[in-house]
C-alpha cells in the first residue's frame, strides 16, 4: 500500500496491554503507541489503528 507521495504503508501489530488503553484514555493510547514506534521503527509515522493493525508510513528518505 503507498501513501499519498508514493511513501510505503505497513501494517503492524502492538500488544493487548496497549490496546487495553483505548476504551479508557484514547490520548493516552494514541500517545503510547507513537512513542512505541518512535522506539521500534524510528523514522515511521502512526497513520491509524483499526484493531488488530497498526498503520505506520516510512517517511525515511532514502541518503543521496
């Protein structure tokens, strides 16, 4: 899947620890999964979440 500038969309997958913060704190949530992802794919950013996926874009540019 690409994006609108021909960028890269995964799909990727977080615990249920992190999914159990939804219903409760939708902030919190959002929050703790960029963070989650600033850790493990630097570089990607969160486009959505529709459970049980995470949509990531590589907004990495490729060294000239």
């Amino acid at each position: 899947m690409n994006g609108p500038l021909g960028e890269r969309i995964w799909k990727s997958m977080i615990s249920e620890r992190l999914w159990a913060i939804r219903p409760v704190d939708e902030e919190a949530f959002k929050k703790a999964v960029r963070e989650y992802f600033a850790l493990g794919h630097p570089g990607f950013r969160v486009i959505r979440a529709a459970y049980p996926f995470i949509y990531i874009q590589d907004e990495r540019r490729p060294e000239k």
